[in-house]
C-alpha cells in the first residue's frame, strides 16, 4: 500500500487479483441467484408487484392477506415468478406508498416500510399486522385465497364479523414483567383511587393490586398495565414551541417519555411553563392567571392518552404557537359522532382503551361518560377562550387559541417580573427553602416550584446541601 500525500492512496489489483476478484463476484452472484429461486415464492401472506405502478392492487392484496393471516408482506420490484427486477425508489416514493395504503384502506394500520436492497437492486417492502378485521380497500372487503385477491360478499363479510373475536392492544399480553413496574406509581394511583372513593381495596402489593385492577392476564402484564405503571414503554410525548403559526421554526423542543400519568406530568407543566401568565394584586395574596385555563389543557392531556390509538406508532404531541395551543391525539374521532355532539352533552362513550379508561376512572384522572370535551368548552367559555376541535387525517387535535394580551401584561412578558424578584431574594437570601420564599415573597408553593425549575433549567440556580436542610444559591 502506497502512502499519498494527503492519506492512504488506492491499492491497484494486478491482472492475476482482477481475475479472481471477478470469478468470486460471479459465483456469489449465482448462489444468490440460486437462493432467491427459493426464497422469493409467493404465498398467502407475500405478495410480489413489478413496481409502485400495480400501488392499487397492491393495497388491495394487503387487505386481503390481513383479512385471512393477520399480517404479511408486499415487496415492490419482484416479478410474479420471484425474478428480482428491481424498482426506481425517488425522493417521495415511500411517502406515496403510506398515503396510499393509509388513504385507502379500512380500519387503517400503519405498516413499517422500507427501501432495501434485493440482489443489488433497489426493491421497497412493506411488512404490515392487524388484528381489526374486516379490512377494506377502496371501499371493498377481499379474501386472499392461494395467491389470489377474491371480492367478499355481503354475507361472507357479516359472516367474518360474526366469528371475529376481536383482540383489544391493551388486553394484549406484555414482553414487560412485575419487575418492571413502578411500585411508587402503583401506591400514589392507589391513594387517589381510595380517596376518591371509586375503589373498596387497600393496597397490598403490585400483583394483588393489578390483578384487582383486572390489568393481569394469568400471571402476565397486559400492555394495559404496561403504559400505565411502567415508565419504560413505547410511548412518547413529543412537545415544542414554534415561533411562528406553523411548525416552520421552532424555539423549543422536548421528548418525554414514562408511564400515562408521569407523561400528563411532564406535558401538563411544559405547557405552563410556555404560556403567558398574569399576577392579579387585587387581594392580599398575589394570584396568577393563565391565558389558558389549565383545567381546559389538564383535562385535553388526560383524554389524548387515554383514548388515543395504541396500536400507531406515532407519539402524542403538545404544541404551542404564537397563536394557539394544540393538543395532538394519534386516535380517530368516531366517525358517526361530531365532537358537537359531546359539546351539547348529547354524545354517547365509545371507548378504544375500556380498561386504560376505567382505571384512570378510579383514581379520577378522567371522568366517563363523554363528558371530556364538554368540561374543557365550558372552562374555555367561562374565561373567554376560544377551543376547537378538529379531526385530522390521522388523529384528534384540540386547540385553544391564545388570547391577545396588552404588551407587557402576559408573565412571560410574564413571569419575568416574579422570577427576577426571586433571584434577588436569594442573593440577599442564600440558602433559603421554598417555605420561606413563599412567606417572605406572598406568592403560592407552585408558582414558586416552577420558577424554580426555570431558573435552574437556565443554570442560574442551585440546590447546596442535604435535600432536608439544604437550600437556593445563585450559580457563580
């Protein structure tokens, strides 16, 4: 090997390495060749197309396969005969094969799908599950039958519902064991269940508890259980604050992950701290509003995750705009209802999670009945903030449009004023706990928390000594 003049040059092969290279690369070729004759068969769950050209039928055979397996696989650039020809894969050409099959096809899924390399040719796959059959493609029911797509009639399709017994994703058994539940949630959940009085049974410890709470099947954790007490799971809150009305820019963002009431935790006070605030002096005690009321986005954060769809992979989002503030749930709106509908208190329940929803039932982390959009309408209109509602292709938004305060009236414009004059306590003030800041300062426990939290995010700040009888110092 030749050392270059700026790193390690190219090492030329000789006739004689050119030769073997070549024979090597030509019976690697043929083993392929010969493995593929054998590995790439159509069946009743893999489907083969030429290209994204035959992307009709192909949604139509993904029906079909779910109807009869449940799950299966399409591959774009394979021939009927398993011959690997390839596909020419462009910059949009995944995204329109998800439009596609989540366009078109009913009740929708969301199947992984990749570009991959076939025999050095560019191919696109498709790997798809679902358990809520019968699917529909462009408004049909099909049946795969060998390795033919076959219309259902009415009959066959009432027939199919009939025998369906169908598998709810909570109910559905978790890789997830006891010992991954978080005991402290389990207890603090316990002592809001009994104090709300809406359950007759002590806490005695984690098994008997989730047994009780119907979240076991046999001896094993049900995704159900796996969500709600497990801090490590699938879900996800995705939060950010835009600078503008679109999501163009962003000044902010975050990533929360826990179980179901750690997340409402975490989200509820991103939320707080991103909105405007305003300090009423009327009383002796200064008091703050919100420009929302949190009582509205409390209650939106508890129904996008109670009644979102498991099953998608797409997280839950919090965002907030220069305008509005938007609560993004990965669950369709029923279809026969119109959130006017629960407004008017004329809505009925149609519950996706029935055991998420019963459990944060008891500990009255929501409230059944349908009444959710009802209570955050109302607490809107009660303070002169506009909500809606709105259905999105893939999901359920409310969004509270934010009131036009005076400059300068807002606490973030806002807070300023408060955190500024905390800082100064404690510079005159070292070492000082929160007791003594919210009878020195007259400001509330929690407005004091989340100034707190501000200014250590900011690194101003700093706790010294024992959690007991340490105190706030500012950062040198």
């Amino acid at each position: 090997m030749r050392r270059g003049a700026s790193g390690w040059g190219l090492w030329r092969a000789g006739p004689r390495h050119k030769a073997l290279a070549g024979r090597a690369a030509r019976q690697a070729d043929s083993a392929i060749r010969k493995k593929s004759k054998n590995m790439f068969k159509e069946s009743e769950s893999i489907e083969f197309k030429k290209s994204t050209a035959e992307l009709k039928e192909a949604v139509v055979s993904i029906s079909t396969i779910l109807n009869k397996h449940g799950r299966g696989e399409v591959y774009f650039g394979i021939k009927d005969d398993g011959v690997v020809i390839g596909q020419t894969v462009g910059r949009s050409t995944i995204k329109e094969v998800t439009q596609a099959i989540v366009d078109n096809l009913e009740p929708k899924i969301y199947p992984k799908i990749e570009e991959r390399k076939i025999e050095g040719k560019h191919c696109i796959v498709v790997e798809f599950h679902g358990l809520n059959s019968p699917y529909f493609a462009y408004g049909r029911a099909y049946m795969r039958v060998g390795e033919s797509d076959k219309q259902l009639s009415a009959q066959e399709i009432e027939n199919q519902i009939v025998r369906k017994k169908r598998l709810l994703w909570e109910s559905e058994i978790s890789d997830k064991k006891l010992k991954d539940i978080n005991t402290v949630a389990v207890k603090e959940y316990m002592r809001k269940a009994n104090a709300a009085k809406r359950i007759n049974f002590k806490y005695t410890n984690v098994k008997q508890t989730l047994k009780k709470l119907g979240l076991l099947h046999g001896e094993k954790l049900t995704k159900a259980a796996e969500v709600l007490f497990c801090d490590d799971n699938p879900m996800e809150i995705q939060a950010a604050v835009f600078a503008g009305t679109d999501k163009i820019t962003f000044l902010d963002i975050r990533k929360f992950k826990g179980n179901i009431f750690n997340l409402r935790e975490q989200a509820e006070a991103y939320v707080k701290e991103h909105i405007k605030w305003r300090a009423d002096m009327s009383e002796s005690r200064r008091k703050e509003i919100p420009e929302i009321p949190v009582r509205a986005f409390s209650e939106a954060i508890g129904n996008s995750l109670c009644h979102r769809d498991y099953s998608n992979p797409k997280g839950n989002e919090v965002a907030v705009f220069k305008d509005r503030v938007e609560i993004y749930n990965p669950g369709l709106f029923p279809e026969e209802l119109a959130p006017e509908d629960f407004i008017k208190g004329e809505g009925y329940s149609i519950l996706r999670n029935p055991l998420i929803a019963e459990t944060l039932y008891k500990s009255e982390d929501i409230e059944k009945w349908a009444s959710g959009l009802k209570r955050i309408y109302e607490e809107c209109e009660a303070n002169q903030v506009k909500v809606e509602f709105k259905r999105v292709k893939t999901g359920f938004v409310v969004s509270f449009h934010r009131p036009k305060w005076e400059e300068g009236e807002g606490i973030n414009e806002g807070v300023n004023e408060g955190v500024n004059s905390l800082i100064e306590h404690i510079r005159s003030n070292p070492g000082q706990r929160v007791p003594h800041f919210e009878k020195a300062l007259k400001v509330p426990q929690k407005t004091l928390e989340r100034w707190i939290n501000k200014l250590r995010r900011e690194d101003k700040i700093e706790f010294k000594g024992s959690p007991k009888s340490g105190g706030y110092w500012i950062k040198s």
